[in-house]
C-alpha cells in the first residue's frame, strides 16, 4: 500500500459521494458565441435551471437510478 493510499484512509477520503455531476439530471451543453467555444453551460434537467458541478440538492439520483451511495 503507497503512502498515498495511506493517507487517502486515514482520512476517509471518497470519490463517489453526492454532486450535481454525479446526478442523473446532470447535463452540459457547449456555449458558443461567433462560432468560438466560451465554455460549458451546467443545467439540471429536472429542475431546469443552471448548476455548479460539485453542488448538490435534496433530488440527487445517481447515474443507475439510486437515490443513496454505497
């Protein structure tokens, strides 16, 4: 086991826990203005308004349909 794993334990560190980008309504679409990319538009598509990636709501589902992560 490398130091780094150690550490990532020690202080319970997850990958898969509850954000906007890990939702089911989760989308993105590309902005573009005169035909140059201006970055990317994060929506919920249940709720229909603009989000930040690393945000999180009381509707959360994830990708499979399960509404808590294992």
């Amino acid at each position: 086991m490398s130091a780094l794993s150690i550490l990532r334990k020690k202080v319970h560190y997850e990958l898969k826990v509850p954000r906007c980008g890990t939702c089911k309504h989760y989308t993105a679409k590309s902005q573009m203005r005169d035909s140059v990319p201006k970055g990317w538009l994060q929506l919920c598509k249940l709720h229909a308004f603009t989000i930040k990636h690393d945000a999180c709501c009381d509707t959360w589902v994830s990708k499979d349909g399960k509404e808590v992560v294992e």
